[in-house]
C-alpha cells in the first residue's frame, strides 16, 4: 500500500542535490506532479499541493531534506480533515453504523471487515442484513459473520425498513456495541436508491454513515461519494480494495475535494485486511517512514502480551515445540497481508510488492506443515528429539507426504527454533532488521 507513492518521493527527492539549486526543484516539482496525476490525484489538488511545497522548501532553504519536510507537512495539511478519525462511539450505546455505497464497491465484505475489527476491540456486534435487492447479499454477509463469529440479525421481511426496525427492537436488551447495517447498492446512483437510504436514514438514525469507495474507481468514485453526501450527508468513507495495485489518488482526492474524513483503508482481500485511516500514520507510510503504531495495535490484537512472555521463557530454554510452531503460523495468518504488514516497519517498505502475493490460507508449504504436525504424537510434538527414521515414515505416511518432505519440514523447524532463541536475546531485533534489510537489497536486484 502507498509504494507507488513512497518510492517516487524518494526518487524525486535525490534529484535535489546542491543547496540553493532552483533549477533542481523546478525539476522535481514537474516530476512530482506527473506523479501524482498519473496516480488520479485530481489536478486542483496537485497544485495547490505542488505551490505549498516549492513555497515551504525555499523558505527553508532548498534541498533534498527541506522538500520531503515540506512536501510530508503538506500531505498531513491535506489529509488532515474536520471530523471524526478512526471509529468513534456513541455516548449512549449501541453505536449504530449505516454503511452505504455502490453495487460492486465491496461494501458488503468491509462491513464484515469493520465488525472482525471491532470484534477485535472486544465489542459485540450484530450484522443486519438490509440490503434485499441483491439476491446473495443477505447470504453472503451471513456466512461473513459466521466466519468471523460475530452475531447476525435473521429476518424474514422483505422491506429493508422493516428488517431495520426489527433488529434495532431485538438489540434494545441484548447488550450490543455495535450495530452495523449494510445496506443495497447500485450500479449507479438513482432516486429510488437515494429514496431507500433517507427512509432507512431515518428510521435508523445511526450515529454516523459510511460511505464504501472503490479505491480502483479514481475520480468517478470521487463524484459518487459527493452525490452520496449531497444526497444523505456522509460522515466517513472507507476505501476499499486499497492494495498495491491502486493508484492511490482517490484518498488524497477525497479527502482535498469533499473534505470528508478517510476512516478505513481495506488493504487487501483477507477479512484481516482493514486499517486505521489516521493522517499521521498514513503520511508516515507515504513517505517510507513505516507505521510502527499501527503494527503493534494489529500484532498485540492476536499476540497477547501473557502469551508472549510465556513463549519467549520457552524459546530461551529451548522448549520450542511443533506446536508452537504451528500456532505461531496460524497467528500470523490472522495479521492479514503480509506486504503490508512489511510496509509498516520503516525501511522495508519496498519488499512489500513482493510479498503482497504471498497467501499463508492457501499455501501449500502450510497445508503440509499442518498435516504433519497433526500425524504426530502428543510426545513428538512436544520433543522433536524423538523422530527417528521409522517414525518419520510412518508421519509421512499418515500425512500423504514424501519422507523428503518430513525431513525438510524438521529442519525448517530447527532453523526458526534458532532464530527464534537468538531474536529473544539481548540485541536480538537489531540483528532481525539488519538481515531484512539485506534481504530488501536482494529483491531490488
């Protein structure tokens, strides 16, 4: 996410090489331009971005650390819009989310996304189902919620105000935090969509409304998003489908044009996949500088600071079982996207393009591991010590695997058993970050 961005500023930025060099930053100032037109960040924007810049840069005096200062003080500027950030409660619960959007945005997928996040959070939440134009959506969001495990209103009405007025009835004495309604879309906006969205609006009266933007849809998801909030007044917009594929522009557009607050990004296509919109953060990963904040929140959502302590005592003892290994793989899964997750740490943001493909649910490499894991005996998975030649064999054989393959995995194992008892060693995160940066060299070459 943003490596487009990241690495053009950069690029754009080691062209100023001499103090006082006009020339150089007229020169970079045409380039970032192209950049950002390319990327569909609408044109007034670009210049009033591009006039702040040159302007800031020679009142600091020119150079190659005074324009990315100017030009990181300015992204912020531009993002920084009046509203809320993030997801905010109501002061009297439940909060009550419309999430509105056009057919095809993938609003019905980030409405789930948005609910594991805040499931995350520790609050209950119900999915209501009111979208009925679209025959599989009401299905969809349900087999959504059961895999996220979260609560989902059934209902047998076929008026989306109806269903909306029985659930608000039926979660008046269960407890919610959260109540999220994922209302129809359409391929286009129409009057008796707008028509559905007020009445619905009304009845709800949520305490705030989403709008769900095709990151891939550029300036015309810019001018839908303005109907939207012409139309039923919008509090937020999440984009969706925000991958390394997206150009980008659509975030700064949205945020310079109609001056609504960014909330969510969905970063990929997992239902992991949904980070915090905070200008600070986001700036930081434009500029290549990571989001270390924003790591620590999603890793401590799945590493519990008990849990970790517990296994770093192991791993220093050497008592790094199969077990662990597999949870600890099945924990990362839950992170979501690993080149995102890569982008996050400042330096390393250009192994993310690729890593962006790599998929932990679908690999093989892991459906391999699990099958062997599960052919072995509660005493094996605690001491690896124990697989011996015959009992190799018959793991392979219950697994479906080469022996080759068995003994391929073992040593995979001792190796992240080492890793893992020199990372937990004094200096240990120094020697991790120097080898990942070596490794960001390899993949440039």
């Amino acid at each position: 996410m943003f490596e487009i961005f990241s690495e053009s500023f950069r690029s754009i930025a080691n062209k100023i090489r001499f103090s006082d060099d006009e020339k150089s930053l007229i020169r970079a100032i045409d380039e970032l331009k192209k950049v950002l037109l390319k990327n569909d960040v609408h044109h007034k924007a670009v210049k009033d971005l591009l006039q702040k810049v040159e302007f800031q840069t020679k009142a600091q005096g020119i150079g190659k650390q005074s324009f990315l200062k100017a030009l990181q003080d300015n992204l912020h500027s531009l993002l920084e819009t009046k509203g809320n950030q993030g997801f905010v409660f109501s002061p009297k619960p439940p909060t009550s989310i419309l999430m509105v959007g056009l057919q095809g945005s993938g609003k019905t997928t980030t409405t789930a996304k948005l609910a594991n996040y805040l499931k995350g959070k520790n609050k209950k939440v119900l999915l209501i189902p009111c979208d009925l134009q679209r025959m599989a959506a009401v299905e969809q969001l349900k087999q959504l919620a059961t895999q996220i495990e979260v609560d989902f209103f059934q209902s047998d009405a076929t008026i989306p105000q109806d269903v909306a007025k029985q659930a608000i009835e039926y979660a008046q004495n269960k407890h919610y935090d959260v109540l999220l309604f994922d209302t129809a879309g359409r391929l286009a906006i129409d009057e008796e969509l707008m028509q559905e969205l007020k009445e619905l609006k009304e009845l709800i009266n949520p305490f705030e409304t989403f709008y769900v933007a095709d990151s891939l849809s550029g300036q015309e998801g810019v001018r839908n998003a303005e109907i939207f909030h012409q139309k039923i007044q919008i509090d937020g917009v999440i984009l969706s489908k925000f991958d390394s594929d997206s150009k980008g522009g659509i975030a700064l557009s949205i945020a310079y044009q109609l001056g609504l607050p960014l909330r969510f990004i969905g970063s990929g296509e997992k239902i992991n996949d949904l980070d915090l919109f905070l200008p600070d953060r986001i700036v930081s990963r434009l500029m290549g500088a990571g989001d270390i904040a924003t790591l620590a929140e999603k890793t401590s959502s799945v590493f519990s600071e008990k849990e970790t302590k517990a296994l770093t005592k192991k791993i220093k003892k050497g008592q790094f079982t199969f077990e662990d290994f597999l949870s600890q793989i099945e924990n990362v899964k839950k992170l979501g996207n690993l080149g995102n997750l890569v982008g996050m740490i400042p330096g390393l943001g250009g192994m993310a393009g690729a890593l962006k493909n790599i998929d932990l649910d679908n690999s093989q490499e892991i459906k391999n591991i699990r099958s062997m894991v599960n052919s072995m005996t509660p005493k094996e998975r605690i001491n690896p010590d124990l697989l011996n030649g015959s009992r190799r064999k018959r793991i392979a054989q219950g697994a479906g695997l080469e022996v080759a393959d068995v003994n391929r995995i073992i040593k995979q194992f001792d190796n992240a058993s080492k890793m893992a008892k020199r990372l937990s060693n004094k200096g240990g995160m120094q020697n991790l970050m120097g080898m990942m940066q070596q490794m960001q060299g390899k993949i440039k070459r």
